[in-house]
C-alpha cells in the first residue's frame, strides 16, 4: 500500500467514527500526514475503490458496505444550515459583552454532521485578563433567557454550551494537547463573527495542524503584539475565578481551568476518538493485508 492510499484510509477511517463521508476535495484537503494534490488524490482513492476497500454514492466516499451514510450526510447537512442559522443568532447576544473578540461555532455543527437532538457548542474569544468575567458574563445572560444547555444533560436541542472561552493572547494549543482530534477540531471550527482579524490569527497561530494536514491552507494574518491588561476589571476578573473555582470545586472532573483559557467537556473525548481510530484503521489495513496474501498465494 503507498503512503496516499495509508493516508487517504486514515482520513475516512477517522471521519466514519462520526458517519460522514467525504468528497474528493475533503479527503484531499484533510489528508492525514501526506502531501498530495487532488488529482493524485483521486487517482488512489479510486484505486482502493476497487479493491473494494472504499466505496462512492452520490459524490461521498465512505469505508465499504456503508452507502446509508451518503443520505445520512445530506440531511445532516441540511440540519446543521438550519442550526447554524440559529447559532449565528445566538451568537449575537454575546456582541453586548465588553471584552468578546470572537464567537466559534464547534462540535458538530461546526463539521456540518449536527443531528435533532444536537445543541450549539461555542467557542468565546475574549481580551487578555477577562475570560472569567465574559465566562460569567455570558452564562447569566443565556441562562436568564432560557437558552443554555442544562447542567448534567448531554444533549439539550437548540440550546447553547459554552464549554470553551479563551483570551486572544492563548489562541495557540499547548503541544501537549495537539492530536489528530484537536486538529480536526481547530481546522473545523467556524466563526460566526469576529473582530481584529481573530478568525484569521486563530488559524494562523495553529500552523500546526500542518503537522496532521499537510494540504490545509492556512489563511494569512498579521501578527500582533497582545498586551497584558491590569487595572480595575483584571482585579474583578480574578474574584470572578476564583468564585468560580470554589462553586465547581465539588464537581471538577478533567476540564482545562487556567487564567486565560476554559475549556469544559462533559466527557473527554479525545481519547475516545482516537482509540476508536486506531481499532478502525488496524481492521481496514488488515483487511488489505489478507487480500494481498490471497493475491500473491495465486
């Protein structure tokens, strides 16, 4: 097997976790770990194809004997345009807090797979030394209307988690934290609007994600100086964490607490996906190994 056809599995593999097929130009755009242009992409995608590894309907490809997943797609797809929608609506009430930079729609949306029972996952980018306060800030007010996920649910349809606030001087993941996972995760990550650039510094501050994508186009930002910020509100926004701090003492689990970055997963899924990743592509691979031993034994 070359290493396109190794790459071009483990991209499907990785996205049939969630069920979503891709097309042509997705799997060439999140190639795992090889450079390669489209047509040679292609070119091997249709080969494995052949050998009955990878099959096709409707533009998408998906591991064989799958082709349900095609339609899955469509109305997937079709959900998540009517979500987003609403996402961007939603988005607009975190515009009224001071210090909000940028509002990312995550999660399923983001990756266009959000199903009914979805709810809109958020990523908040605030000015250095106030997350705590917008992270306050934004839970009173979707809170008071009704619109935030409800503690201890899973999933909470049409409703908002904010699970993830981060000061625009910590756009960039630690190395300990980057994975397959977290790539996807920062390369699918939509804005739903943004002030200063924030979308394209984002982006651009995780370059790394071309360690996993080679193909990826990074967009072009001017880089900034971002300055500590002391005074008043940085002295409110240290009470506004360590209040929040002592309330969720008693129900820490694995999330990410630090000054300038929050990040709150009800269940952490990272090691999860990429253990299921791992298993995925060991049985496709295997698969092409008896085959080839069936081959050459004639």
């Amino acid at each position: 097997m070359t290493n396109v056809e190794e790459a071009i599995l483990k991209t499907i593999c990785y996205r049939d976790i969630f069920d979503y097929p891709l097309t042509v130009s997705e799997i060439h755009k999140f190639l795992v770990g090889e450079k390669a242009n489209e047509i040679t992409t292609k070119k091997y995608l249709e080969e494995l194809r052949g050998r009955g590894l990878v099959d096709e309907r409707d533009g998408f490809y998906f591991l064989a004997g799958k082709p349900e997943l095609a339609r899955r797609r469509v109305t997937r797809n079709a959900l998540s345009a009517e979500k987003y929608e609403r996402a961007y609506d939603l988005s607009q009430i975190l515009k009224n807090i001071p210090w909000v930079k940028a509002v990312f729609a995550t999660g399923a949306l983001a990756a266009g797979n959000a199903g009914e029972e979805d709810d809109i996952d958020f990523m908040v980018v605030t000015e250095p030394n106030r997350v705590w306060l917008v992270r306050a800030w934004a839970y009173l007010a979707f809170m008071f209307k009704g619109l935030k996920r409800k503690r201890g649910k899973e999933e909470d349809p049409g409703k908002v988690c904010l699970n993830m606030f981060l000061s625009e001087g910590a756009l960039t993941l630690p190395k300990g934290e980057r994975n397959l996972f977290t790539a996807h995760e920062i390369c699918l990550a939509r804005p739903l609007w943004a002030k200063d650039q924030l979308q394209a510094r984002f982006f651009a501050e995780n370059s790394w994600v071309k360690e996993f994508f080679p193909n990826w186009e990074l967009p072009q930002a001017d880089k900034r100086e971002v300055k500590e910020q002391r005074g008043t509100f940085s002295k409110l926004d240290d009470l506004a964490r360590k209040i929040q701090l002592w309330y969720m003492e008693s129900r820490r689990t694995r999330e990410t607490v630090e000054r300038d970055r929050i990040m709150f997963h009800p269940v952490d899924l990272s090691r999860k996906i990429l253990g299921d990743f791992k298993i995925r592509f060991y049985r496709v691979t295997h698969q092409t190994e008896v085959q080839d031993e069936k081959e050459a034994a004639g």
